[in-house]
C-alpha cells in the first residue's frame, strides 16, 4: 500500500494572506492558546471564554474586547476548517 504524502498538495493550494501586521500578536494570541485546546474524536472543541480568561490572567495580557471577539472569529474559522477535512 503506498502512503501519499498530501502536504506538499495542500501546501501549493495555500495561498499568501496580506494582513496588518500591527495585529500579528493576535495570531500569537490564538496559536498558544489553541495549543492547549482539547479534542474530541470528532475534532477540536471551540476555545471558551473561560480558557481565554485564565489564559490572559496567566500571561499577564489582558486582552481588550475587541480582541477577544477577533480570537473568537478566528476560533470559528478554524474548528470550520478542521472538520471538512
């Protein structure tokens, strides 16, 4: 049986997003909190507001509203992209 390696597939489809990156912490933000989310067999479980919380009292952050909103946003986007795979 051969294996295909589908990264270099899935790679070539990505394609280069221009953001502002005066908000590029932000992506910082959600990629550590998103490393200590939990699963399920069907896929990631959403961040809660809770985890955010005790996320930025931990790290001393103290995210503003609009902030978290957009860690949210940015939370739906990725538990959709996770399930159509």
């Amino acid at each position: 049986m051969m294996v295909q390696d589908r990264s270099k597939e899935a790679r070539e489809k990505l394609e280069p997003v221009e953001y502002d990156r005066s908000i590029e912490y932000i992506w910082e933000w959600f990629c550590d909190l998103s490393g200590g989310r939990d699963y399920t067999e069907v896929g990631p479980l959403p961040l809660t507001y809770t985890e955010i919380k005790a996320w930025s009292e931990l790290t001393k952050q103290g995210p503003e509203a609009w902030e978290v909103k957009t860690l949210k946003r940015i939370d739906r986007l990725f538990i959709s992209e996770s399930l159509k795979k």
